[in-house]
C-alpha cells in the first residue's frame, strides 16, 4: 500500500501529492522574526493530515469533524500492489465509505483491506486492519510514548500479538497460550465462586465427608418422599385443631372448678371435727375451786350461755352436711364431665394424629424440595471439583508442552531472527555506535504472553534514544515486509522534538537512502526550525537533495488559507 493523494470537495483545501521517497510536510512561520508568541507551527495542519488518512480508511467516527467541518468530504488516493484505488468518506455520514465509489459500512470496508494489505481472510481475534495499519502511521500523542505504543490504551496481549504478526512470528502459538490461559483462569474463577456458594462453603469449611453427607441426604429424602405419598389431608383441619383447643380449654376450667370444690370439701369436713372444750359445769367447778360463791342467778345465766352456743354448733353442722352433700353431688358431676370431655379430646387428637392440614403437607414438600436441591447441588459440586482438578492437570500439561513447543519453534526460526535483530542493529547502529537490536524470547509465566519482545538501544532513557528507538523498530516493520505489503511510513512531527540535531540529521538522512534503496515512502510532519536546526551539519548540495526537493507541502500561519484546510478551524480531534 502506498499514498497517492489526499484531497477534499472543498476547494480552499490544500490537496497533498505523495511521491516515492520522502515526503516532508512542513510547517512554518510566515514571519520568523515575529516576536509575537501567539504565532507558531501548531495549527497549521501537519498533524490533522495523519488523522484525515486514518479517517479515509475506516478510522472509527472523529467526531470533532463531524461538528467543526459537517459536510466535508474526504478523498485518499492509494495504491496497493500496483492497483489505484479511491476512498471517499464524509464528515457528515461517517458510517458510510466508499472505495472506487462502492459503498460500504466501515465493518465490511476494514475487511476488505484487511484482506487485500495484510492478506488476512478469516477474522483473527484482536488483530484487525485498524490494529495493524496505526504501526506504520502513528496517530496519537500517547503512541510516541514508547516504542511499542501504537494505540491508545491498547492491552498487552492486542500489543503482542499485532507486533508478533508484523514480525513475521507464529501468532497460533500466542493464541494457544492465551486459550489455555483463559480456560485456566475461567476454571479457577468457577472455583472461586463455587467456594463463595453457602451450601458449598458450609460443606468444605466443616471438612465434611461428600460422600457421606450424600448419602445422609438420600435417606432423609426418602423418608420424606414416603411420608408425602402416605400423607392424609384433612379438609377441616384446623376447624377440628379448634374444637381441640377449646375442648381442652374447657377441659382445664372444669378441672379447676373440681379443685376449689375439694377444697371446700376439705374445709367443710374439717370444720365438722371441732368440738367446744369446756362445759357449763365445769365453768362452775372452775369458779367454786377458786372458793367463790356463784349466786344462782349467774349459774342459771351460763347455762343458758352454754345451751344457745350448743343449739348454734349443731344448727352449723347441719348446715356444713348440706353443703358437703351438694359440693360431693357437684364433684360427681364434674368428674363425669370431666371424663367426657377428656374423651371427645382423645378422639379429636386422635384424628389429628391421623390427618394432617394442607399447609402442612407444602411445607412438608417444600422441605423435601430444599433437601433434594441440596442434594443435587453437591453431586454437582462433587462433579466439578473431579472436572476442576482433571481440567486444571490437563491445562498444567498443556502450558508446559506449548512452552516446549515454543522454544522448540524459537529454536528454529533462527535465520528469522537474526533478520530481525541485524535489521534493528543496522538501524540503530546508524545513530549511536552502542548495542541495540529486538530481542525476542519465550515468555514462561502464566500470563497471556507467548513471546517477551524487547527493543533495546544502551542508555535509551536517555532524551531522544527513546524517539530513536521508535522510528527504528517502525522502520524495521517496514524494511521487513512480513505478512503485509504496506510500502511507507509516516510520523509526525512529536517524533522529532526531543532529537538533537545530529540525530534529526541521521533520521532524515537514513529515511531518505532506504526508501529509496527499497522504492518507500517515508512521510513526515516536521516543523522547519528542526530542520534547519540540522542544516549547517550537512552541505547545501545535501540539504537540497534530502530536504529541499523532498517538501511537498508548506504549511503557514500567515492567513486561514495557508493552513492544510483552507479556513480557520479550532478542533481538538485526538478526543
């Protein structure tokens, strides 16, 4: 794939020819004397021309476009293995494109490609045209950070196996290990929440015995199930539970009536016992041994006394007769009562015994429902935990043989790899005389990472090593041309502003001999102070050749129509 032109319906746009070789877009200062601050390269458009080509091949919606510019239509031109081929994509219906006029949605747009510049036809999980293609045009202010960001945000595995792939390494062996990691860590998430489970977490927290809590649980089920099936329900149940209850209520008040009863009884008869202690004679006896004389008059006065007392005592005990006679008739009375009523109580609760209420009966299923429930839960749990221990040996064997496999595969993919590591070496070795290449080796741990892929220049942390490293390895993606045939590359100009001079010389100078020594494009965005901050290192003759003729558009801030749009547009589109 190559870059032919990038234009729009809009006239006041500056529409950008690409060429063979190197491309610089460069922007400057109208006035480089100006002191006024306000007036600098940003804005210009050198950025927003990275963006735009993502946007005509099938970027998702930017919508900063959408709202700063409705309407505009954008149109890249592109070559891919000698055949010319247009896309157009409008600002306004983002979800629509077209190549060579045939509409598309982006999903079907991004398949085609996909197909037609990394000659992938079957889907591939995490490894998609919008993956691959930001390797060779940067787009994002976070994928200058290091050298192996291309995306935002994008995970480590995605990372891998994107750069693995354009590598020229076998993806299958990261997708195995992925799977086996992802069954493993699935397996033990299962575990987890099975050891969360209450029945479960009861069972194994008292160490108990599954087979023989199994078993308890059969028998106890059985019971049950006979006890339903054997079940006699009672229509008027609780009317009968009633009758019992207030039976033995009544029951219980007749016999606390039989108890006062037997006390009055008891005191009647006691009373009855009593007889008075001393008579009238011996009243008189009493007087005259104190040899006091007693007229007549008072001897006749206490027998009287004596005789009326006499009458009262036995005209009480006639009385207490006729009352103990009533109370024992009355106790007779009760305790047949008593005795019937005990006996209708017998039968009801015989009845009851023999029949029981609807509610009873669900809640004497609703029991054997729980107890099955419980039982069928630990046969399950028992289930999975044989499945757990035979599933996690078997991803153990695996792991271990994909590992061997691998380095087996390492082992024989050496002329690769030296490939690899030269081409960095070769690269890097222009710029620094320090050791550098891309290590690639077997990645062991339990993680989701087959392959440990590592660019190194000695004393990278250093300012600009870091920005050295990236237009390497991007470079070496190229010069490669493993599973892809896109034939440029493009970064902006955020690359080159922590280089010293001397570096952004070397850069230029390298980009410029391979691109033309393999028939490339490289394209940058540069600003023109960092390129004339290399100029005195080179002759004019030089500087002519690989900077002057390779400019292919100035961009200024001199008005709204020498910048990339044509008008004067303020829109922050890396959101």
């Amino acid at each position: 794939m190559r870059l032919v032109k990038l234009s729009s319906n809009m006239d006041s746009f500056h529409s950008i020819e690409f060429k063979d070789g190197l491309n610089l877009i460069v922007g400057q200062q109208a006035n480089p004397n100006n002191s006024d601050k306000r007036n600098t390269y940003n804005g210009v458009g050198k950025s927003l021309t990275i963006y735009l080509i993502h946007f005509c091949l099938g970027s998702n919606n930017i919508k900063a476009l959408e709202e700063k510019i409705p309407g505009w239509e954008f149109r890249l031109d592109i070559e891919i293995d000698g055949e010319r081929y247009f896309v157009n994509r409008n600002t306004s219906k983002q979800s629509e494109i077209y190549l060579n006029n045939k509409k598309h949605t982006l999903p079907s747009f991004r398949k085609e490609l996909l197909a037609k510049v990394f000659n992938i036809k079957s889907p591939v999980k995490n490894l998609s045209f919008n993956t691959l293609f930001p390797r060779f045009i940067r787009r994002d202010r976070e994928c200058y950070a290091q050298y192996d960001n291309f995306i935002k945000k994008e995970q480590d595995y995605s990372k891998l196996l994107n750069n693995a792939f354009l590598l020229g390494l076998d993806i299958g062996l990261i997708e195995n290990k992925k799977k086996v990691r992802d069954e493993y860590k699935s397996t033990d998430d299962l575990a987890k929440r099975l050891a969360k489970d209450s029945t479960f977490k009861q069972h194994f927290e008292n160490k108990e015995d599954a087979e023989i809590e199994i078993l308890d649980l059969q028998e106890e089920i059985k019971k049950l199930e006979y006890e339903v099936e054997n079940f006699k329900i009672s229509e008027n149940y609780h009317e009968m539970e009633k009758k019992a209850d207030e039976a033995k209520f009544q029951k219980k008040r007749l016999e606390n009536k039989r108890v006062l009863i037997n006390n009055s009884i008891r005191n009647i008869e006691k009373s009855l016992t009593i007889k008075p202690d001393i008579s009238a004679q011996k009243v008189i006896e009493l007087y005259r041994n104190a040899e006091v004389e007693i007229p007549k008059m008072i001897v006749k006065r206490v027998e009287e006394t004596v005789n009326f007392h006499e009458e009262l005592l036995a005209s009480r005990k006639n009385r207490l007769y006729k009352e103990l006679n009533k109370n024992k008739s009355q106790l007779s009375e009760l305790d047949k009562q008593i005795i019937n009523i005990g006996n209708e109580i017998d039968k009801l609760i015989r009845y009851l015994d023999t029949h029981k209420a609807i509610d009873e009966y669900v809640s004497l299923n609703n029991k054997l429902h729980d107890l099955k429930v419980q039982h069928e839960r630990l046969l399950e749990y028992q289930e999975i935990l044989k499945n757990y221990k035979k599933k996690t040996r078997t991803l153990q064997t695996d792991f271990t043989s994909q590992t061997q496999t691998t380095e087996e595969y390492l082992e024989g993919i050496n002329g690769l790899l030296e490939n690899i590591m030269n081409t960095f070496r070769e690269l890097s070795k222009e710029f620094y005389d320090k050791p550098g290449g891309i290590k690639i080796e077997n990645n062991e741990g339990e993680n989701t990472l087959r392959y440990n892929i590592t660019a190194k220049i000695q004393d990278d942390s250093s300012d600009g090593v870091n920005e050295v490293k990236i237009f390497c390895f991007d470079m070496t993606l190229l010069l490669l041309q493993q599973n892809h045939n896109v034939k440029f590359l493009f970064h902006d100009s955020r690359l080159f502003s922590n280089m010293d001079p001397r570096q952004r010389y070397t850069l230029f100078k390298l980009a410029f001999n391979k691109t033309a020594e393999h028939n490339y494009q490289y394209i940058a965005s540069v600003n023109e102070d960092t390129l004339l901050s290399f100029k005195d290192l080179m002759s004019e003759e030089e500087y002519e050749q690989i900077i002057e003729d390779n400019i292919i558009l100035k961009l200024t801030d001199e008005s709204e129509k020498s910048k990339l749009l044509g008008v004067q547009i303020d829109m922050d589109y890396e959101k």
